[in-house]
C-alpha cells in the first residue's frame, strides 16, 4: 500500500514553510509597529509619510531577515531531516516567544493600541489590524498546510488596517482662513541681542560707547529678561515668538532627530523591549536614516507671532531668527537662519536649496549680500581685536573645520554679523517699497554678542576675572566682546532711524556668568543668568521695571500689534511696562487660543550646510 502524499500527511513543502516564515514576520511587524506607536504617542499627522509607516517598513524588514534566519537554520534542517512535528514546533515555539515578549514585556503599549485615541476610523482601525495580526500570527503557529489562504487572507487584512491606520491624517487645527483686520498701531521692531548682559552693557553705556541702547533705554522701559533654563536659545527665542513653554512648540535645542525624509522632530522614543527594536534603531542610525540636524521650523508645533500677524493681514519681515528654515509663507518677508551657511558651503559650486527665504525671488537677492570669512579685511578686524597684517593673515583662511577659539573664529563671527546687518536693512527697504508703510513689525536677531561672549570674554576688558589667559591674549582679543557690542548697538541704530514712530522691543536671551570650578570655570550661561530687556516707544512707560520673564514677551508684542492674546499662553501681560494711557484707550482682546492651520515648506537643506551649522555650535560649546 502506497504512502499518501507528504501534503495529506500535514506536511509542508520547503516553499509553505518559507512563505510561513514570511507571513508570521510580516504580520508580528504589524504588531509590534502598533505597539510602539501607541507607546510613543506618534500620532500619524507627519507628512509626506509618517513616522507610524517609516517604522513599519523598518521592522517588517528585520522581522522578515530574522525570519528567513530561523528558516535556513532551524526549520530547514529539521525539515529536511524528516522531522517535520519538530519543525511546525519550531514555528509555534517563535510566534509563542514573539506573542510573549509583547504581551510581558511591553504591556503599556499593547493597551495604549487596543485603546486608541481619535474618532472613526482613526478608532478602529488600529485594534482592529492588532487583532487580525494577532490571528495571522496564530495561523502561523497552529494551521495545517491546507489552510495556508486563511493565512494569507489574514496577513493582508492586517496590511490594509495597518496601512489605513498609519497614513498622513491632518492636523486637528482648523483653517485660519482671513481673520478680522487689527486696527492701526505703530511700527513695530524687535532685535534680539543674543547674550547681551546688563553686566557688560552698563559700563559701555556710561562711557558713551553704545549711544543708540543709551538713548532707547534712557527714554522707555527696562529691565532684566528671567530666562529659561537650560539656556539654549532656540528654545528661548522661540518662546520669545510663540509664548509657550518648549515643550509645547517643540522646540528644545540646537539639533532635532529627523527619520527619512519626514522633516518633522522625532522625538524621544518609548523602546520595545525584546524585539529586536534597539538593534534596528541602531542600524538605521549607522546608515544616517535616523540622524539629528539643526533644528528647523518644521519642528515648532504651534504658531509664530508671523503666523499670526499674517492671518490678520499685517505685513510682517523675519530676519535670521532661530528655527526659520524652511521660510514659512508670510505676508511679508523670511530669512531663514540657514541661508548664511547654505552660502557658506556653496558659493560659486552650485545652486542654493529651495526654501531659504520667503518670498523665493528674495533667497537670490539676500545671497548676494552675504560675506564670507575670507572677505573680511584687516580694517573690519581691527575694530574688534589688536591685529598686524601677519596675525591677520593667518585667520582669514576659511577654518571649515571649525576649530574652537577666538583666533579660528573672528572672522566667521565677522562676516556672519554683517550679513546679518546687510540683509536686514535690505529687507527692511524692500518691505518699505512693497507695503505702504513698510513692514507692520520688523524680527531681527544678532548673534555676535553671544559668540563673541564664548570665545573671547575671558580675555575682554569688561571682565574682572580672566581666567588665567595669557598676557598676549589679553592684548590681542581684549576688545572682541566690546566691539561686538558696538557693532549690534550700531545696526540697531540704522534700523530705528529708518522705522520712524516706531515701538522697539530689544531683549536678549541669557546673560554671561563664570561657571565651573577648577579646569572647568569659564564663562557660560548654563545657571540661566537673565537677559536684558528695552522697550522704547509710544507704548511704552518709561523706567525700571522688574519681575519680566521670556514667556510675558509674547503677549506684549501680540498686544504692541493690537493681536488677540490666547488664554492658553505661558506668560502673563506686563502691563507695568505700558503708558496707562495706552491701555486705557485700548483694551486687550482675548481669544481661548490660536487656532492657525501652520503652512510647511519641504526642508531641503543639504548635508554640507547641516555639518557646517552643527560644527560651528560645536566650537561654541553648544554640542559635544
């Protein structure tokens, strides 16, 4: 009598038991994407993808290799040796190990994605492909060879609800649409003065050397700037424009962690445990899939005071503030705080990326006025240090390796503060010639004093301890700090001549303290010594003024704007700075909060710009 067939007797082909192996990964990639999802809160509103599929595409494929492993070097053998109960058992013994370390060791993300959050089919589609993965993945262990279809069936239902669970969704906020047209206020102009201190400011002012803060000061309310802490001012500066706390914007420091092309931050992550997660997430670090850059503006979750004033129709110019790249479209101009190093890298080898400025007609204006280290010359650079021709000569190389030290880094520190002070006033013009009146409110940040602070205020004259510098120094960069002082006084004087009858805001991020001990001690800011604070203007009440923190900055500038001031911001009004008689003729409106749809450019920015911002920070101190 004849044996019946190897299928008849539940056996299966070297072919089913591959495809098995595959069928079981795909759907155990299913479910362990839903976990972390869920356990991580990676709501799908990225776009173009979103982070839920760029995972799933990335665990499918370990889980697939893994399984084509166990294949060749378990369920083959066996196969192939007839024994064929200790190969189905093999099969079952993976699904059971994988079911285990899911429900065991990631508990809370199971129960986050049986219970998600969101309406319709945001709702059900994730438990629903957990649940028919779950029964794929039962299939693999359990089924006999004539039932391999079920599994199949199983397998693609789990794909589809997983794919309908992790497409792009859009953002919850609805479309600002045209909002009501504020009513007429005067000009309004703010220059961040990154890392100026009252310490340093008070004795140049006394000696007459800062006559346009003098002036602003002497004439408007002032005060010291409570910060945040820690001290990094992308943060901090975009606090200054939105009034929320970083975690709220999303904005917490230099770098953000990006995964493929998604140019929103990924954030901290929740791992898996037991599955294999830390060493895919290992992997695609070495292949730079996962990689931090310099933060973005695609990072900041909620509003800008651009966004805003856009909405309402007021004209309103950005000029090389933290966090701009891309330019977002305004109603009126962006300059990103990337276009300088994008230059930097490119010029005269190939074309600028897109997005570097709005509107995209200004990116090939504002290039053209940028300066480069090696055009700095001796005269520009004897206004901050004591040079000769041959120590001169020495610097103006272009140091793209970012060396730490002032001897490496004054003419970058130069060139990138004029280009700063060139683009300004070109935006400033061309606003003028655009919009009658010119630009309804001016952002401007400098950066000069903070870099120079880092670099060089152990040698400056303005400091009483020098940390054991040498006596050469001393006289070579004692007056680096001093005259990058000068030189944001300076520009801050061109821009206030031009704007008329305006209202000025000026304010700084942190101040300069020495911190540290021993080998250690240096000039930092990392205790959060506060910033400075001027407001000079028709709004404002003229003296000292204390209690001001980053987050009342917002609702002042909103109201400067007669804006609407959200209940939900992290600050309160500083009515104490404004004249009674301005308040008293015009109240503050109130809104619950902004409801803006935010508008995203691609960031397109190259990798030789990204290396080049984060080496410069590097040389800062800012990143290790």
């Amino acid at each position: 009598m004849t044996a019946p067939p190897a299928r008849e007797r539940g056996r299966f082909t070297v072919a089913e038991g591959l495809e098995r192996h595959l069928l079981g990964a795909l759907a155990a990639a299913t479910i362990g994407t839903h976990v972390l999802v869920a356990r991580n809160g990676l709501l799908p509103v990225q776009h173009p993808t979103t982070f839920a599929a760029e995972f799933w595409q990335w665990i499918a494929i370990a889980y697939v290799a893994a399984a084509a492993g166990a294949f060749a070097l378990v369920w083959l053998p066996l196969h192939l040796s007839g024994r064929d109960r200790l190969a189905r058992a093999a099969i079952a013994l993976e699904c059971a190990a994988f079911a285990a370390a899911v429900v065991f060791l990631n508990t809370q993300g199971v129960l986050a994605a049986l219970r998600p959050e969101g309406t319709g089919i945001s709702r059900w589609a994730p438990p629903a492909s957990v649940g028919l993965a779950a029964a794929a993945l039962a299939a693999t262990a359990l089924q006999g060879a004539r039932r391999v279809w079920a599994l199949r069936l199983l397998t693609a239902a789990a794909m589809v609800a997983a794919a309908i669970a992790f497409r792009p969704l859009p953002l919850t906020r609805p479309p600002s649409g045209s909002l009501p047209r504020t009513p007429p206020t005067p000009p309004l102009i703010v220059v961040g003065l990154d890392g100026a201190d009252w310490a340093y400011l008070d004795p140049l002012i006394a000696r007459g050397e800062l006559p346009n803060l003098a002036r602003l000061r002497a004439g408007g309310a002032w005060g010291a700037l409570e910060t945040l802490r820690p001290t990094l001012s992308p943060a901090i500066w975009t606090t200054v424009t939105t009034g929320r706390t970083p975690r709220r914007h999303g904005v917490r420091g230099f770098t953000a962690t990006r995964i493929g092309g998604i140019d929103e931050t990924l954030p901290p992550l929740h791992p898996l445990r037991g599955l294999l997660f830390r060493e895919i997430l290992e992997v695609l670090r070495a292949r730079r899939y996962i990689r931090e850059r310099p933060i973005s503006s695609a990072s900041r979750k909620v509003p800008a005071f651009w966004n805003l004033a856009t909405a309402h129709g007021l004209p309103v110019d950005v000029v090389e503030w933290w966090a701009t790249a891309p330019a977002e479209p305004v109603l009126g101009h962006v300059v990103s705080d990337r276009i300088y190093f994008e230059e930097l890298m490119s010029r005269g080898r190939r074309a600028l990326p897109p997005g570097l400025a709005h509107p995209p007609e200004l990116q090939r204006e504002v290039s053209a006025l940028i300066v480069l280290p090696g055009e700095v010359t001796l005269a520009e650079a004897r206004r901050f240090a004591d040079l000769g021709p041959a120590e001169f000569e020495g610097m103006r190389a272009p140091h793209l390796s970012s060396r730490a030290g002032i001897a490496y880094q004054l003419t970058y520190f130069i060139a990138s503060f004029e280009s700063t002070r060139r683009i300004a006033l070109h935006v400033a013009a061309r606003s003028r010639r655009r919009f009658v009146g010119g630009p309804s409110a001016f952002f401007v940040l400098f950066r000069i004093v903070d870099k120079t602070s880092h670099a060089a205020l152990q040698y400056s004259s303005l400091a009483d301890d020098h940390v054991g510098a040498r006596p050469e120094d001393l006289r070579r960069f004692g007056e680096v700090v001093t005259g990058a002082y000068r030189a944001a006084d300076a520009a801050l004087g061109e821009l206030v001549a031009e704007a008329g009858a305006a209202n000025v805001v000026v304010l700084s991020d942190h101040g300069f303290r020495i911190e540290g001990e021993g080998a250690d001690r240096a000039y930092n800011h990392r205790g959060g010594p506060p910033g400075v604070f001027v407001g000079y203007g028709p709004a404002f009440r003229p003296g000292r003024v204390d209690g001001l923190t980053v987050y009342d900055v917002f609702p002042l500038l909103a109201y400067l704007k007669a804006l609407p001031v959200a209940d939900d911001l992290a600050g309160a009004m500083p009515v104490a700075l404004l004249d009674p008689a301005v308040l008293a003729g015009r109240s503050v409106e109130r809104v619950p909060t902004y409801a803006l749809d935010l508008r995203r450019a691609r960031d397109e920015g190259s990798e030789t710009a990204d290396a080049e911002m984060l080496e410069r920070l590097r040389a800062l101190g800012y990143l290790k």
